[in-house]
C-alpha cells in the first residue's frame, strides 16, 4: 500500500533539487496536463525558462488572443445561424489547436465535462456557443460567477428542463445535478433539499436566445434547503450549495482528477489545504489551478503518466508536436469513433474518463488515426502533419538522432531502453527492404521515419498523460 502524502508537503511549491530536477520529462508532464501538448521548441524554451516561468507563461497565454478571437468569431455566428451541428465541434478542436491560450481552452474542456450539456438534446448551437463562451470566459476566473450564470443559461435550461418549470410543476432535474454534479457532490444533501430547490429555480425560460425570468410563473413561498428557510430564487440556492464545507472540496477534487492523477483518490486530508484556499479565496479557480500547477504533488512521481489521455488530449498531441496546420472537421469525426464528440458528453455526468477510453476497439482506432495523421497517405489530412519534414526541419539525419528526436518529443524519452533499440534496429533493418521502383532515396528516408513514428504513437507511455 502506498504511503499517504503529506498535505503540508502536497501544495507547497515545486523547487528544483538534485533529486526531483527541472528536466524536459517535468516539461513535458506540464504541457500535457495544462494544454494539448508542446511542439520542440516549446519544450526547449519551457526548459530553459525554468518552472516557475514556464507555468506563468501557460497562465498567461501567448499572444495574438484578440486577433484569434476575431479570426474565429464569423466561423462561430454562421454556425450559429444555420444551426450547423457538424461545424460545431470541429470549430472548437480548431480553437484548442490553435489557440495562443492552451490552458484556457483545456479548463473550458473541463468545465463541459463537469456541466456536461449535450447539443442532442439542446438542438440549438447557438445555445451551446453561448455555453462554450461562458465557460471559456470564466475558465481561470469565479467559479461562483460561473454557476450562477450557468443556472440561467439557455442550453442549459434546455439540458436538465428548468427552462418552463413552473410553481403547480416544479422540474427537479437541475436542482438535482446542481448539488450532485456541479457543487457538493453525493451524500451531501436529501431528497427534500433538492425538491425545495426545484421550487427555487421555477419560473424560468428561454425567449429570443436569452433566460427570462417570469415571477409569474414562480413560486414565491418558504422553502428549506441544506438547513436554510426563505423565500429562495435560482441564485439563493446557488449561494447556500457554495457555503457548504463540501462544496470546495468537491471542486478541488475533480480538479485534482483532471491535474494530478485519476488513478490514486485523494484524500479528504489530501484535498483539505487545497480546499480551504479555494474557499478563502471566495471560489476563485485560476488561483486554485495556479496552487495545483506550482506545487509538489503535480510534479510528484505519483502524478506522472497517472492519467490516461482522452481522444481529444491523444489527437491533439500529435497534431501540435508535428506542427501540423490541419482542417478539423475530418478530425472531429475521428475522435467520435474514439469516444469522444465535443458538444456532445453522453450524459450528465460527462464522460467516464481514465481506462473508460481504452478498448480493443478504441486502441485499434487510435493506432489507425495516429497512421493517418503520420503516413501522409490519408486524404483527410494528407501532408500536413508529416513527421519527415519536420525531422528535415530540425536537421535530424541519422537513424539515432531521428529516434531519440521523435522520443524527446512525443515522450520526452521515458521508454525503456529495449524499446529505443527496437526503434532504431526498426530503421536499420527498413534500409535493406524493397521500396517502389519510382521512390528516391530521399522518399525511402522519409517513409522510414514516419513508420517509427507511427510506432513510437503506439506505444503504451503515449496513451498515457
């Protein structure tokens, strides 16, 4: 049984020792846990600036937001206005690939799941453009802010049916996901908590795109809910779930779910100091995400390759390490056949996530993509991600510098020793074997380095974040 963490130790901040260094493996752990991944010079330049730096870049994000911002806006108003659900998640793949702010866009991923509103039942992509900005702009911002603009959303008062729950009808579903799903987690209310509150949220519907509150329609008498009695709104109960001791901790755990490691719980203990901060704070999340990055346990063995890495964090990994400037409409059909469709989570509670991803089938549909994306024989993205031309690129020639190149890049190294041999005797051996009469030279080297990178996708460590 492993030893329990010290929670003094867990969320004080990582420095650099001779025991625990600065090195591109930490590099790579970062990048992968708070973007899509790093391209080589983002991994060098992360390096060199050291982790405190490293990290405030990522906070920060790059430049050229605005400018990127409003090179996505008309894409996003003629989805909106067509009702063009096909384009609506390549829209957004596009955004997390290209995005000058990689963490903005992994937390506002987060919050979908954690909220988990499904455009099948929603119909509307304009709604669920509202709901992707509303996150997105509160990502490393309030969570209280969030969930009380989250309770009058119109996608999702279409969701979980607030949206013409009225006082002789009170709908109890999102009452019901409010405290299970999105504030306090199981066990920490009744049944008659969430049907008070139900009577809280009546009176609400959607007109010309907006939430519109009708007092009307409301049910303006005493209710109790979680030991408090008043004449509740929508917003009063959001407040009261947010004053409950589990509402902080049930916050950070899934943070440190998505962070730190989805295959070790965390310990009440554990979550306790990260908790009490989250609160102090008055629920401000960038500041409990910073707390998590800069701190030991992020950096610990027992958060590396402690998570496995969703379709959309397997995907996009590759298509940034390549540099691969690519359409992603093709790609988001993919990454349905993987399990994971953008805009559409399975269910309210989002999707499983950790081993839940992997399959026989879904391994199969992973190598397959991973060949597309490498073999510059795929029509859906041709040579736009092509392994051998950034290898040209960065001036890698022999069979040794290729590999540990592609190792350093996609797993910053961290594969045995027998696995870099069979590698590099891969390419060895790929010299003597029959290639088309028309290829040249130079055609046999470029094929040669992306079948060993195909390889190196496959590997067991790249499922892995």
């Amino acid at each position: 049984m492993a030893e329990p963490i010290d929670p003094r130790w867990a969320w004080q901040p990582y420095q650099p020792s001779a025991q625990s260094p600065w090195d591109v493996k930490k590099v790579g752990h970062l990048y992968r846990r708070a973007a899509f991944g790093a391209t080589a010079a983002e991994l060098d330049a992360a390096l060199q600036a050291g982790p405190d730096k490293a990290i405030d870049t990522l906070l920060a994000g790059g430049p050229g937001q605005e400018e990127f911002d409003k090179l996505s806006a008309p894409l996003a108003k003629s989805i909106a206005r067509s009702n063009d659900s096909i384009h609506l998640p390549a829209w957004w793949l596009h955004r997390m690939l290209y995005s000058p702010h990689p963490l903005r866009e992994k937390l506002t991923l987060f919050w979908h799941n954690h909220f988990a509103t499904s455009n099948a039942k929603v119909q509307n992509t304009g709604f669920m453009l509202g709901q992707y900005e509303l996150m997105q702009r509160h990502a490393l911002g309030s969570f209280r802010e969030l969930l009380q603009e989250m309770s009058k959303d119109p996608a999702m008062l279409v969701w979980l049916d607030t949206k013409g729950s009225k006082k002789e009808s009170p709908n109890e579903n999102y009452a019901r996901e409010l405290m299970e799903l999105f504030s306090l987690g199981v066990g920490n209310y009744t049944e008659t908590d969430i049907r008070q509150a139900a009577r809280a949220f009546t009176g609400w519907d959607v007109k010309e795109g907006k939430g519109l509150f009708n007092p009307d329609q409301h049910d303006a008498g005493d209710k109790t809910v979680l030991g408090q009695k008043g004449k509740w709104q929508g917003s009063d109960i959001v407040r009261i779930c947010l004053e409950q001791k589990s509402a902080p901790l049930f916050i950070a755990g899934k943070l440190y779910r998505c962070l730190v490691s989805e295959s070790a719980p965390a310990t009440p203990e554990l979550l306790e100091p990260l908790a009490a901060r989250f609160k102090q704070s008055d629920y401000h999340f960038g500041e409990l995400v910073k707390t998590v990055l800069r701190s030991n346990l992020f950096f610990s063995a027992s958060a590396y390759r402690a998570s496995v890495k969703s379709p959309v964090e397997f995907a996009l990994g590759i298509i940034r390490a390549l540099e691969g400037r690519i359409g992603t409409t093709a790609l988001s059909v993919a990454l349905q056949e993987l399990g994971q469709n953008v805009f559409n989570p399975p269910s309210v509670k989002g999707w499983d996530g950790g081993a839940a991803w992997l399959n026989g089938q879904t391994l199969l549909f992973r190598q397959n993509l991973a060949l597309a994306l490498t073999s510059t024989q795929d029509n859906r993205f041709g040579r736009r991600t092509d392994p051998a031309a950034l290898v040209r690129k960065h001036l890698k020639q022999t069979d040794d510098e290729q590999v540990d190149f592609l190792l350093k890049l996609f797993l910053q190294g961290d594969v045995p020793p027998s696995a870099r041999a069979r590698l590099t005797q891969y390419l060895q051996a790929a010299r003597n074997q029959k290639t088309p009469v028309y290829w040249t030279a130079e055609d046999s080297a470029d094929q040669r380095v992306r079948a060993v990178c195909h390889l190196i996708l496959t590997l067991p460590e790249f499922q892995l974040n």
